[in-house]
C-alpha cells in the first residue's frame, strides 16, 4: 500500500473508532480541555495571581469552550454518519409510529419488486446463464436451405459431401461435427424401453467442447465400420439403466437388438440435442441419452444428395458470425453445381446455436418483464402517493424545523433515507415473495422453455432486486422527498403552522394516480388480446377426439422389410381390436401434434404441378380415421381391402381439395406422391375433414391419406407407428392393455410417446396458457394497485376537503350532491388516464402481434372492454370515499376547520 | 502583556508541526512553546489550537497517546508521524517562498 492509501484507511478507520466511540472520545476531549485549563491556572498562580484570578484569566485566555469542542468534533469528521444514524433512528420511529402507512407502503413495494425479481430469475436461467457447453457463444449450425422446396431453411443439413467438402474447404470454423437423430428400443431388465439417441462423428464432443465425465469420447477408430459398436451415454441412462455402477464402462447396451459397449458417461447436465436444440429435429427425441459413431461408409460419404444430419460448428476465435455466413455463402454457390441439376439452389444458413435454442423464448421473456416492469412502476405510483399524503401530514413538522434553520438539503436527505428504509423493508418482503412466485411459476412450467427449472434466486438475483430496491425508492421517494421539503417558510408562518401549502401536491398526486391508470390500461389492454387469442385458441376445431389414446412403436432393424412391419401391426391391430371396450383401432406413420412430419413429393392430374411440389402424406390403417372421430365429408375410408398389390388409393382433405380441385369433384381424381413423374397413381377414393396437424395454431394444409399397407416404407427412414385407440375404457386400461399387446408379439419393442389426444392439446397449449395466466395474474395485481392508489387519493381527498364538503351541506347541498362532487374528481383521473393510455395501448399492442391469435392487435371488443371495466372498478374504489363524504356532519365538518 | 498577533489557521498547523519536530508535547505546552520561541508576539488561541491539533490528527500529520505530564497528571501528548514530517517540510518551503514574495513586494513598492 503507497502512503496515500494507508493515509485514506487510518483516517476512515479513525472516523469509524470515533464514531462509535463517541462517548468516550468526547470523555477525552473534556480530559485533555480540563489539563489545559487546569496547567494554565498553575501557571498564572506561578506568575504571582492569587487562584480565583489565576482561574478566571486561565478561562478567559480559553476563549469560547463549546465551539471549540463543537470544531473538534467536526475535524474528526463523523458529522455526516452522526446524521446519517440520527436520520435512520427517525425514520425507524416514523415507520413505527405510522404503522398501517408502513405496512400498506412495504407491502405494495413488495410485490412490484417480488413479481420482477421472480421474473428475473427466470430470464437468468433462460436466457444469461450459459448452456453447458465450452464458449457456447461461438457455436453455430450449418444448414444447406434450398429454396426449391419452400420449406424452412432449418430444416435442411448438409448432405454428407457436402459437408465433408465444407469441413475441408472452410476456414471460419475450428472445428465441426455432422450428427443424425434416431430412437432405439433399448433392451434390459425384462422390459424394452425407447431412448432418444445420436449418431454422431468423432468431432462432436470436441466441437462441444464437453469431456465425458467418465471413460472416452468417440475417436477415428470408432468411425470405422465394424468398431463402431460402440457407444457412450448420458447421466441419467447411467443412472436410471446401468444403476449407477462404477464398473459401468466395458458393459453392454442392447439397442434395436445389437450390442454396443459403454465407453463413456456424459456429465449430468449435457443431453445434446434436446428437442429445444433443433426446431425441425427428430419429433421423437425429447433428450439424447446415448450416442453412437455414425461410422459412415465411403459411399454415404461421397453421398451428395441424401441428408438426414445436421452440422454444428465452432467459429475460430474472431470470426463473426456474418464472416462465417459469406465464406459458406462461397463455398456453398461451388458445391452446389455437383448437385443433380434438377435439384440446384443449395445455399447457406448460419445460425447461432444459442438462437435456435432461444430464438422463440425471447419475446416471452421480454414480454414478461415488460410486465412486471408496469406493475413494478404502477407499486411505485402508489407508495409515492402514500409518501405525498403523509408529507403533507407532516408539512407541519418539516415547517417547524425549516424554520429552526433546518437547511433544505438535509431534509432531502432525511425523506430520501426514509425511503430508502421503507424500500429496504419492501426487499426483504419481496424477496420472500419473489421465492413463493417462483415456485407457483414452475409449477406452471410449460416445458418448452429450456432451462426454465433452473430458475434459483442466486447472488445476481438477489443483485438485481438490490438494484431494482434502489432504483423504485429514487422512483417513488425523489417526488414527495421534492414536494415536501419545497417550503415557503413566509406563507408557512401566516398559516400560524396549523397547515401546509397543499395546491401543487394535488396535482402531483392526481399525475401520478392518471399515469397509473394508463399504465394499467397498456397493461388490461394486453391482457385482453391475449386472453382472446388463448379463448380462440382452444375454441379451434382439432379435427380429432380428445379421449383417444395414441402411443408409438418404433420398429428395430429386425423389422429391416416392409412385409415383417406389416405383419407387426396387422397382428397388433387384431390383438388390441379383441379387448373387450375398444370400439375403433387404427394406425397411422405420423400423429397429429406429434412434432413429426412426412413430406412427399406430389403430382395432381389437370393440376398445373409446380416442380418440387410436396404434401403431408400419412399412411392409415382402416379404422385410424374412425378411432381419431375424424369424419369422412365424402366418398369412403380406406379400408383392409386396400392392401399392397391392389389399387392404390387415397384420401384426401378438404384444405387438398380447396387447393387442387377447386373445380369439379375429388372422388376418382388421381394422383401421385413420391415417385415423382413416373410412379404409379392413386386414385382418390374419399374426402376427410381437416384436421390441425403442427399446430393449433396454424391453418390446416393440404395432406393426403394413404392405404398403411400400400405405402413403401422408405428402409432407412420409416421405422415406426402410431396406433390409435377409441374406447369405453379408462385410459390407463387401454395403455396396459397396448404394452400387453406389444411385448406379446415381440418384447424387445418399446411402447413410448404415450397420449390422450387432449392431453397433446394440452402441451401444445401450454406456452400460452403460461404466458396468458403470468400475464392475468400480473395484470390483476396491477389493476388492484392502482385502484388500492385511485381510493387512497380520494379518501385522502375527502378528508382534506371536510371543511369543504361541510360548507356545501350547510348551504344546502344535497348528499347525492357531494357524492357526485366526488365520483367526478375519480372519474375525471379515470378519463384522463384513459385516454393517455389507450393512445399508449395503440402503440405499443403492435408489438404483441406475435402473441396473437385470431385477434387483431387494434381489436375493437378488447379496446371497448378495458374502458368499461375501468369505469367499473373506479366506480366501486370511489364508493367508500363518497359515501364517507356524504355521511359528514355539517356542524363537526366546520368545527374540525 | 505584550501585544500578540493573531494567527491564520494555516499558519497554526505549520508552527504545530514545527514545534512538535522536536520533541512529543502536549497541547498547553505546545501553546506555551510558539509563545516562547516567538518572545510572546505569536499567541495561539485554544479555541484554535485543539481543533487544529484534532484535524491534524485526523489528517494523520501526527499521532497522540495519553501520558504522565510534569505536574504527574494524565494528558494527551502529540508527536509528529513520519508523514507529518513531509508534511512540514513541504509547509516549510512553501512559506519561504511565500515570504520572500510577500518581502520582495513589501520592499519593491
């Protein structure tokens, strides 16, 4: 420490000791005077004076005693700490001594600040802290879009040359990875059971950057094919599967019935990709709990047109993101003149990798803290108000000591400290509340925001409700700190002291009770757009039953033939079809909200076809339309008799129909899906009604049914199904009774994706229902704040108008008289405010627009509805007031003045 | 008694710091001594003096502790610190300075 520093921390250290030992300092400070004193008297005595005039001379030569105490005391400098305790002391009996002010004031702040640091709590989990993985920042996918088929371009990987040739060619990126997903049965203690898996280079967990926490990642030895039985696993497939044991490395995993060793355990919190990761992934994969070498052939390397995979990849340290994205943009402008000239139009994509996880969660999150945000500012409107009528309670006081020379700037400084002590307080409360919020939040938790249970109040947390404490109590502390201490002390003194200057308070008070009603009505406004778009959404027609029971079988590579698969089902369907209670089975590749999708080319007879035309195409059994109640508007279903080798057939939709064959009928039109021009055609044999498929919210497409038996299962990407199942049985009846089933025909299957139909409605709905409830629930607290304010403000009125009132009702004025002099005064903040915030609502719904649904942001019911439910709850928080106003006694009224 | 000349604050810290290089005193003594050493022109009011000696103290120019006096009373004596004695050296010059200025104007005009 140089000499300065060490000057700076004795003098704070000395500062500190004589401040709390002010007692005894001062006790030494008498000490040394009296010496002094006293040596100066022994002195005059032995100069000659007698010891009276030795003593008088001895104090006259002193000069003034107590200034000079008064000046030592200064040149310790504590003074600003004796002041600072001396204002804490008084504005710790205040608190006390107005205690329904202190209590009603803390609560408000409480829950404005609970309500944002519970929601920041969440926004850390989600959106600042890292994901597990080593600089996720500098992580990137790579994706190959093709226009062609106007599909999104997440949803195109590299082919496998393609991105071997990127890999080679690129210079951005320090390390890349292709992997492809798929599920496995996986087979152990006598039950079989689906895991989400990856197949995986053996660049992934370096282009990660994650080390598995036991045994080894993959190496090129790996990739060979005949080595690559190999594979390592997550933390929980260790745990729930293999017991945890710690000779787990070397066991074996049996996956669709071939053996893999254990190499390795992956830490606990990495399950890459999760569903989140990729929003065009396998639907099937919730979390990845095994990963497996891809150990790709020669052939499937130099394979430039098949993709199932996807490519992450690391920027080198510098290289931006929009770098990256041009060097691609080049290399990608060569590969693609390798590609089959009917297919050309790759390019490239790069995305961040943090993006795709939380590209859809961000609005949410800013959405919510925008709300919180308001309540927070309407709490602040509120405890400003209880500040602004307890100063002018107590102008009197701060009158009195004005005049006794109080300077201004030290009764700023005792208001803003009692602030500070009252927001203080409000954090402790609202931190608690901040907990009991959190927990009520994660039990909404939807389940598609990633990370959203990580959600803690941690030491950033509880950083940011400290800032967000100071921040309210300069918010609602500076006004009436202002207000209060602006004092003329000449008018102050001709009102005999009795009272305060109240003019220009009232209209800051009725300003802060106006700018709270608009940021209410912004806030209702909100609220009701989203509560439309939440009721249209679950008043959308589905097209299906809500009480069937679906669940999925996805084959292994026994089933390597379209004739064993056929087999599977049509033996599962006649098992299940025999339990008494069950009134419709069927089958069906891809299910309705499912998260997965089969698209195929399409060519309509008399349609001007576009090149790279596709469809949804589903392959159904003969019951599946009638097990899902999805009805037939026309012609007939498919049927058994529609097996492979007969006619081929098909169904269509109505939004198929709309599109293809506006004019004229649909029944005995043909058309082809997926062999492009030269495959067979189908002949169109019924009509069914539209049913949502991706999404409630999205408008039904074009699909087509296809006879189950008559579809050529596509040997590397087909391996599974859904069944069906409508009956009169509980649910968890006809769950057993389709695992039976299942292990009965082959028990190294596993029966996984369990659902009631409404039960996928429900998870689909569930980010809505999440953010419509957060958005109510705030919106109602907020709407009681502010009526909590608007009542206050106006029973405050009423008292300080008594003398007022009273004068009316003794000249004759009628209490119905002075209950509409007050309901105007509420009604007229009500309108101003009114008006101000539905021109604010105007503005700032454009921003919701991605929120909405079925309901336009400018939407008329909404925008008439939150005025009329206003002027409801102001009239209800004015009654009390007025009544109280009517109720005054003339003659009491006139005395009290 | 001889007339005495009232002194500027400044003017106190620096004879302080001056008298107490010599040796540790305390506060009637030090008055006592820049009395003496000036033949009682300079006299130093206490209602200056111990506030001076609390800031310095303060400033951490010098240092006190509570000892036995000549009469066998207690009283608290200051000394000067090592920093103190920088100090005084750089008060020192820079009087000098200011008084050959202040002598050069006196005697130019």
């Amino acid at each position: 420490m140089n000499g300065v520093d060490m000057r700076l921390f004795q003098s704070l250290r000395r500062r500190l000791l004589s401040f709390w030992e002010n007692d005894a300092s001062n006790v030494q400070l008498s000490e040394e005077l009296q010496f002094h004193l006293e040596r100066q008297t022994e002195a005059n005595i032995a100069s000659g004076m007698s010891p009276e005039e030795a003593r008088s001379a001895a104090k006259a030569s002193f000069g003034n005693l107590p200034t000079a105490i008064e000046e030592c005391y200064e040149a310790r400098g504590v003074a600003w700490l004796g002041d600072l305790a001396q204002d804490l002391r008084y504005g710790l009996r205040a608190m006390v001594k107005y205690r329904s002010f202190t209590v009603v004031t803390v609560f408000t702040l409480a829950l404005g600040i609970g309500a944002c640091t519970a929601i920041f709590s969440l926004v850390n989990a989600v959106l600042i802290q890292s994901l597990p993985y080593g600089e996720p920042d500098r992580l990137v996918y790579a994706f190959t879009p093709n226009p062609l088929w106007n599909l999104p371009a997440e949803v195109f990987g590299p082919s496998n040359a393609d991105f071997v040739d990127l890999k080679k060619q690129s210079k951005s990126f320090s390390a890349t990875t292709l992997f492809a997903q798929t599920t496995y049965n996986l087979a152990g203690n006598g039950r079989a059971e689906r895991v989400g898996a990856a197949k995986v280079d053996a660049d992934f967990l370096r282009t990660l950057e994650v080390a598995p926490e036991l045994g080894r990642g993959f190496d090129h030895r790996d990739e060979q094919p005949g080595n690559d039985h190999v594979a390592v696993i997550s933390h929980a497939l260790w745990l729930t599967v293999l017991g945890g044991r710690a000779d787990v490395l070397g066991s074996t995993l049996s996956l669709d019935g071939f053996f893999y060793q254990v190499i390795g355990v992956m830490p606990e919190e990495f399950a890459y990709p999760q569903k989140r990761d990729l929003a065009y992934g396998n639907g099937h994969v919730e979390t990845t709990d095994v990963w497996v070498p891809s150990a790709l052939t020669p052939q499937q390397k130099a394979d430039r047109e098949a993709s199932n995979g996807f490519a992450v990849a690391r920027l080198r340290p510098g290289v931006t993101v929009r770098e990256a994205q041009a060097e691609m943009d080049t290399i990608m402008s060569h590969l693609n003149l390798l590609h089959n000239p009917d297919t050309r139009g790759w390019g490239a994509f790069v995305k961040p990798l943090r993006d795709s996880a939380l590209g859809q969660v961000r609005p949410l999150m800013w959405l919510l803290m925008g709300t919180v945000g308001f309540v927070l500012l309407i709490a602040c409107g509120n405890a400003a108000n209880l500040l602004l009528a307890r100063a002018a309670a107590r102008s009197h006081e701060l009158g009195v000591r004005a005049t006794l020379g109080a300077r201004r700037s030290r009764l700023l400084r005792q208001m803003l400290t009692e602030s500070l002590m009252l927001s203080a307080a409000a954090e402790t409360v609202g931190v608690g509340l901040a907990w009991l919020f959190l927990h009520a939040l994660l039990k909404l938790n939807p389940g598609d925001i990633p990370r959203m249970d990580d959600a803690r109040i941690d030491l950033r947390v509880m950083g940011f409700a400290v800032f967000v404490t100071m921040l309210t109590s300069v918010l609602f502390g500076m006004l009436p700190s202002l207000s209060a201490t602006r004092i003329n002390l000449v008018e102050f003194l001709k009102s005999s002291g009795m009272r305060g200057v109240a003019g220009d308070r009232k209209r800051v008070r009725h300003g802060l009770a106006v700018a709270q009603i608009a940021l209410l009505v912004v806030l209702l406004t909100g609220t009701g757009l989203l509560l439309r778009s939440y009721a249209n959404v679950l008043s959308v027609p589905t097209g299906f039953s809500a009480t069937t029971v679906t669940a999925s079988v996805q084959m292994s590579s026994q089933y390597g033939n379209a004739h064993k698969r056929r087999a599977f089902f049509g033996s599962l369907i006649e098992r299940i079809n025999s339990i008494p209670g069950v009134q419709a089975v069927g089958v069906v590749n891809e299910l309705p909200l499912s998260n997965s999708e089969t698209l195929a080319s399409l060519f309509v007879e008399g349609y001007p076809n576009t090149k790279q035309q596709l469809v949804e195409e589903r392959g159904i059994t003969q019951d599946y339309l009638s097990a899902m109640q999805t009805p037939l508007v026309q012609g007939r279903d498919i049927s058994d008799e529609d097996a492979a080798g007969n006619r081929l057939v098909a169904v269509v939709n109505q939004a198929f129909v709309k599109k293809y064959f506006a004019n004229g009928d649909a029944i005995g039109r043909r058309i082809r899906t997926g062999e492009g021009e030269s495959g067979p055609w189908a002949t169109v044999v019924g009509v069914a009604k539209d049913v949502r498929y991706m999404s409630l919210e999205a408008a039904p497409v074009p699909q087509v049914y296809r006879s189950f038996w008559q579809v050529e299962w596509n040997e590397s990407n087909i391996v599974g199904a859904y069944v069906a199942v409508r009956s009169s049985l509980p649910r968890d009846a006809v769950v057993a009774e389709i695992r039976a089933a299942v292990k009965g025909i082959d028990p190294s299957l596993a029966v996984a994706d369990v659902h009631t139909m409404s039960e996928l409605v429900s998870s689909v709905t569930a980010r809505r229902r999440f953010q419509t409830t957060l958005l109510t629930v705030f919106s109602v607290t907020a709407m009681l704040l502010a009526m909590v304010g608007v009542y206050g403000l106006l029973a405050y009125s009423v008292r300080q108008r008594t003398g007022e009132i009273g004068i009316r009702l003794a000249l004759g004025s009628s209490k119905s008289g002075v209950v509409r002099l007050i309901l105007r005064e509420g009604l007229t903040l009500l309108g101003v405010g009114l008006v101000i915030g539905l021109a604010a609502a105007l503005v700032c719904t454009r921003l919701l627009t991605g929120f909405l649904y079925g309901v336009p942001a400018l939407d008329p019911a909404t925008f008439a509805l939150v005025p009329m439910l206003l002027l409801a709850v102001t009239i209800a928080a004015c009654l009390i007031p007025s009544f109280r106003a009517a109720a005054i006694d003339p003659i009491n009224a006139l005395r009290h003045e | 008694m001889t007339k005495s000349t009232e002194l500027l604050q400044g003017t106190v810290d620096l004879l302080i710091l001056k008298v107490l290089s010599l040796e540790q005193m305390h506060g009637w003594a030090i008055a006592q001594r820049i009395n003496q050493l000036s033949k009682e022109v300079l006299r130093v009011n206490q209602s200056a003096l111990y506030p001076a000696l609390h800031r310095l103290e303060h400033q951490a120019w010098i240092e006190a502790e509570w000892g036995e006096s000549e009469n066998n009373r207690r009283a608290k004596y200051y000394s000067l610190t090592k920093a103190g004695r920088a100090r005084l050296n750089e008060e020192e010059q820079s009087w000098d300075r200011l008084s050959t200025a202040v002598q050069v104007v006196l005697k130019a005009v």
